[in-house]
C-alpha cells in the first residue's frame, strides 16, 4: 500500500503519542491552558522589552578586511570616528552670528559623552575665535558642527546622547545614530499597526471559514 | 502562535548574547511574527477541520483526540521539515540571516510540536472551537 494511503483503525490511533498527549491535555485542560497563559504573558514580556540592535555588521566573520579595517579604526580612534554626529543650526541672526555659533559650540563640547567637536567656532575639546563663518557654513543659511562621541554609534549610551542633543530645537541632527532613533520611532508605530491587522485578518478569515460569518 | 513567537525572541535573545555574542537585530520578532502567524493559522486549521470532521460522528473529547492523533504527526513532521529548511540560514555567517535561522528552528519545533499538540486539544475542547 502506497504511503499515506493506509488506514487509520481505532486500535492504532488510540496507541499513538499524539492521541496520548492529547488526551492529556484534554483531561488536564485547564492546568495546560493556565500554564501556556503564564508562560505566553513571560514571553509577551520578553518580546517588547528584549533588546535589539540595528547594527546589521554585527557577527560578520573577523577575518573579513572591511571588518577588519572597521575594528582597526574603532580601536584606535573610537567607533564615533567613522559614524560621528552631524549637527546643523539655523542662522536666523546675521547680525549675531557669531555669538549663536560660538554659544552652540560650546553647548556641543560641554556635553558628556563628546570626545570632539569640529566646526565654527570648536576644534576638538576647545571653543575658539573665528570672525568669519568657515567653511562649515551652508550658503550662510545653516552652520554645522561634526561631533565625535565616545560611544559605538548604535549603543544606548550613544542613543541618549542623540536624544539629549535632538532636545535642542534649534538643531537638525544627522548621522546613524540619529537614524536609529527615528527608525526606532516609526518601527514601533509601524508594528503595532501591523501585528493587530494580521491577527485581526487572521481572526476574520478563521471566524468565516468556521462557518460562524455570514458567508456560508 | 503568539507563545512561539515571544517564546522565540526571547530564546533567541540568550542564544544570540551569550552564544554567538551578538544583539538580535530590530527586524528579527516582526519577520517571525509575520511568517508565524500565518504558518500557524494554516497549521491549525488543518487541525481544526480534522477534528470537525471526527465531531461528526465522536463525542467532542474523542474528536478531538482522534483529530489531533490524525493530524498531530503530519503537522510535526511539516513543522520540522520547515524548520530544517528555513533553518539553513543560520548556516550562513551574516548576523541577520543566522538570527533569523536560528529562530525559524526554534519557533517552528515550539510551535508545531509543543504548541499543536499539547495547547491546541485544551483549548478546542474549552472554546469548544470546530467541535459541536
């Protein structure tokens, strides 16, 4: 007889492990579905608060060069010198230009967690003095500032930073870690949205196809 | 389905930190809830119609474990053959595609062994769900 194709007798059914295990749970169904609830709401738990990264280079082969030439570069100079932040201000004040500047310079560098700041008014840990806008300047209309932090950029230390900085409403932030967040922001909404139409699709399908819908 | 799922995310979660030293990757719980959720609801209702069929004729307590002894094996041994085939990813040494393998292999053994075989025979027979 061809596989698949023979039949089931009672005798046979009644001795396989599945009908053994269901009839446990069958027999025990409220200490099964008790104990499925717990162990689901743990899970439920876990699967919000797990935390997860948005580094996709993370566990590349150590032998790769890039990976390599990355490891190199973070080591010796810290992982912000590849994926600093980028901060841009808005020159609404011609007039008093290079007080703003000067005061969000010093605003950048006084923050905790900034190795460095490169930009109008700021080289490295130090404000300086400059009378004309540099070459950081944007068609006079925006000045940025390249901020190099002390955190790998995808990290929560490195995250809060961003955050503390993105505070500011007079600064545009760019950079991976900048990214990450809004990212973060619009997966969240995102999923939601996404998770309760599967399940509600799923639930409507189901419901009909049980022949307690409309559609018969 | 949504055992298995959260389940996996947070097995996957001590898998990947103190195994392969590495964060799971933000895109991982919503692939697995998507392709799940979907493999799940098809998996029980194949479930379910089998034992409505059995309730046709069999009290509801032996439809249901006549339906799960009918179909009980089939639907592990697709959950397995699933997961041995999406969990050929994690063969692969990129983060993302490994994760995402290693997942696939423990939600679909959870999900089709633990989850069918055991949760879905209580909580038919409490909804009383495809049986009369």
């Amino acid at each position: 007889m061809k596989i698949g194709m023979r039949p089931i007798n009672t005798e046979t059914r009644a001795k396989s492990k599945f009908y053994r295990i269901a009839d446990v749970s069958v027999k025990r169904k409220f200490m099964v579905i008790v104990i499925v609830l717990l162990l689901g709401s743990l899970g439920v738990y876990s699967f919000f608060a797990v935390p997860t990264t948005y580094n996709f280079n993370t566990g590349l082969p150590q032998d790769l060069e890039t990976v390599k030439g990355l490891d190199t570069i973070d080591n010796s100079f810290g992982a912000s010198e590849l994926y600093p932040v980028y901060v841009i201000t808005e020159i609404n004040d011609v007039n008093n230009v290079n007080t703003t500047l000067h005061k969000d310079a010093e605003y950048l560098i006084a923050l905790n967690g900034v190795k460095g700041v490169s930009g109008q008014d700021a080289n490295g840990k130090n404000v300086t003095n400059v009378s004309d806008l540099s070459q950081y300047s944007i068609e006079n209309k925006y000045a940025y500032y390249i901020v190099y932090i002390k955190y790998s950029p995808y990290t929560n230390h490195a995250i809060n930073l961003v955050k503390k900085i993105r505070g500011n409403s007079e600064f545009i932030v760019e950079g991976i870690t900048s990214t990450v967040i809004d990212e973060k922001k619009q997966n969240n909404a995102i999923y939601e949205e996404l998770e309760l139409l599967i399940a509600t699709v799923i639930a409507v399908i189901i419901r009909i196809l049980s022949g307690h819908g409309s559609i018969h | 389905m949504l055992f298995s799922v959260s389940w996996t995310t947070a097995l996957l979660y001590f898998i990947s930190k103190y195994i392969l030293h590495e964060a799971p990757i933000y895109l991982i719980p919503i692939i697995l809830f998507i392709i799940l959720f979907s493999l799940g609801s098809d998996y029980t209702v194949f479930i379910i119609s089998r034992i409505r069929e059995e309730s046709a004729s069999n009290e509801r307590d032996t439809a249901i474990k006549n339906g799960i002894a009918s179909s009980g094996k089939v639907v592990s041994a697709l959950g397995i053959i699933l997961a041995v085939s999406l969990g050929s990813l994690s063969l692969i040494p990129v983060a993302f595609l490994e994760q995402l393998g290693i997942a696939f292999i423990v939600s679909l053994l959870l999900f089709s062994n633990f989850s069918n075989n055991i949760f879905t025979p209580a909580m038919a027979y409490k909804s009383k769900m495809g049986v009369k």
